[in-house]
C-alpha cells in the first residue's frame, strides 16, 4: 500500500513561505515605516496561515493521483507548438469556471448567486484587507480635504475625502460584509431545506465555515456603526473581537473547507488534460475493441495505481485497466458466476423464497 512520505520538505516550503510573507511585509512597508503597530495580530495570523498553507498544499501535491496529473498538465501547457492555445484554453477556463462560474450556474441561479456573493466578497475583502494591513498601502491627509495614498511607498493621485469616490473607497470593505452575508445566508437555508444537502453535511465542514464568515462581517459592520453613530462605544471590545474571529478563521483556512478556494485554480489543468486527451490516440478495450479512453489518460492512471500499492494483473497478463467499464461488468458477473459457493447459495436463497411462498 502507499505509504506518505517524509513531511520535511512540505515544513520546510511552509517555513519558506513565512519567511518571504514576512520579508514582503518589511520591505513593502518601508522599513516598517507605514505598518499600524495595532495590526500586529492580523498580520502574525496571516504570516502563520500563509505558511500553513503552502504547507497543506505541498501535501496535497504529494499525492500520487494530484502529483502526476498536476505534472502531466503543465508538461501539456508548456508545449511549444500549442503553446498559444493551451494559453486560450486556460484564459476560457478562468473565465468560466472562476470568473463566471458557469459550471454552478448550471446547477441552479440560487446557487450561482451565494456562490458570486461568497466569492467576490471575500476576495474583494481580502485586496482591500491584506494590503491595508501588511502595510502595503496606506492613506496620508494632505491639506483640508484631500487624502493621498500611498502603494508600496509610492504616492498616488489625491483623493476628495469628501467626493463620493472617497466615500465608496473608505467603505468598500461594508459593502463586501453584506454581500458575504447575503450569500452565507443563502447557502444556510439551502443546508437547512435542501434534502440531498442534509443527507451529506457535516457541521465542522458545511456550517462553522459560513458561520466564521458571518461574524467576520458583522463584527467588522458593528465597528463601522461604533465609529459613525454611536460615537465610538465599545469600539475596543468590538475590534478585540473581530480581530479574534478573523484569527480563527485564518487558522482554519489551511485545514477546513476553505481550502478549495486554494485548490480551486488546479482545474485549469484538469480542463487542459481532458482537451488534448480526446485529441490523442485512444486505447482500444482488450476485451471488445472499443476506443474508451486516451491512451495517455490510461498510462496515467496505471502509474497512480501501482504507486497505491494496488496490482490488478489479469491471468492473461493485461490490466483491469485495460477493459471498458461494460466488459468490466461482464467479466465480474462470469466471475462471481463460476464460483461454486455462488451458485450454492444462489440455489439456497430461491429455495428460501419459494418455501416463503
């Protein structure tokens, strides 16, 4: 059976990743020049989450079946002759299945809808957030009414701190908090109506995730309300607290559900690898003579299974691979067919049912 191998190499990439997080985080602030001191938990949370999880996918990638198909696609992307399709191929594929989101679609509006609102949100939040905090960009009240802000360091064009421009910028991040809690809220009633989801869910996968969510977004709208309407009270207990929660949910991104937002750009490769491998010669079924799959596709797979451990040699020398799913069926009929205690026991059981009779 397949053993895992030595995690050192995966510590060690997660270790690296941290490093360089944190180098980006002192050269991008200057020096720490422009880094909020009272953002330090955010960002030892983000060093510490970003490296955890490089780490869990270079584990991920360690597996046989991920390994050699994450290996297979970019060996077909980086052909020179396709070169300039693969490049078309990927650039639909994002559009599409990341953008647009076309493959949810068509499993319902309702569920394009949380899954848009979700997605957008947090990835619109996490622009504005990471940057703000690592100390990336920063804002700089120059004369009366003007707020300048600064990337990297460098000066950009003066914003009207009173225009509605201004308004929108200082205020995008409640405007994301909402659209993350309409498409929480949507994905809720869904797990608490939807029959097939119901049947499959697990509270720590399919409800803590939403849940973190949520409090990130009401926790961080709870501080905008402190600091607009109510004069600042409790604003401390109340940035202690989503600064907890957001801690929280960095900490569960490496290791919970999360983390198909991380492996989600992989299907770039797989939509590339299913392309060109109906464009290959395709193996024939050693039983029927049927074209049922791409050669490459089987050698593939032959390779991830033999790495499992498994060895499914035929006593005529072939692979199960080597059948079609139909002769696949057939041969294990005949099989169960020619066993002795087979036939014995299906003999018993139609006696038993005519003595029922």
């Amino acid at each position: 059976m397949y053993a895992p191998r030595n995690n050192a190499r995966a510590v060690l990439l997660g270790l690296g990743a941290s490093a360089l997080l944190t180098a980006l985080v002192i050269i991008g602030s200057r020096n720490l020049e422009h880094y909020d001191a009272a953002l330090f938990g955010y960002t030892v949370a983000s060093i510490v989450a970003f490296g955890a999880l490089v780490y869990r996918y270079a584990l991920w990638l360690r597996r046989p079946a991920t390994r050699i198909y994450w290996r297979r696609g970019w060996q077909l992307f980086r052909q020179r002759k396709k070169f300039l399709t693969n490049a078309a191929s990927a650039a639909k594929t994002i559009a599409n299945n990341l953008v647009e989101q076309k493959f949810i679609a068509r499993r319902g509006f309702s569920r394009w809808l949380m899954h848009a609102l979700i997605m957008w949100g947090c990835i619109l939040s996490a622009l504005i957030t990471f940057p703000l905090v690592f100390g990336w960009v920063h804002f700089e009240l120059e004369g009366e009414r003007g707020y300048r802000a600064y990337v990297f360091g460098f000066p950009l064009n003066v914003m009207n701190g009173r225009a509605i421009l201004a308004w929108i910028t200082f205020h995008a991040l409640d405007f994301t908090a909402i659209m993350v809690i309409a498409g929480c809220a949507i994905a809720i009633r869904r797990r608490l109506r939807d029959r097939g989801a119901i049947a499959l869910q697990q509270y720590i996968l399919d409800f803590v995730p939403h849940l973190l969510l949520i409090a990130i977004c009401v926790t961080g709208l709870m501080l905008t309300a402190s600091s607009l309407w109510l004069n600042g009270y409790m604003y401390s207990f109340i940035a202690l607290s989503h600064q907890a929660v957001v801690i929280m949910t960095l900490f569960y991104l490496p290791f919970g559900k999360l983390f198909h937002v991380v492996q989600r750009p992989a299907s770039i490769g797989v939509e590339l690898y299913q392309r060109r491998a109906r464009e290959m010669p395709q193996a024939k079924c050693a039983r029927c003579g049927v074209e049922f799959v791409s050669e490459m596709w089987l050698d593939d797979l032959k390779q991830v299974v033999e790495e499992l451990g498994f060895d499914y040699t035929m006593p005529d020398g072939k692979k199960l691979q080597d059948y079609c799913p139909r002769c696949k069926r057939i041969m294990r009929g005949l099989a169960y067919a020619s066993l002795p205690d087979m036939r014995e026991k299906v003999f018993q059981g139609s006696r038993a049912e005519c003595e029922i009779e």
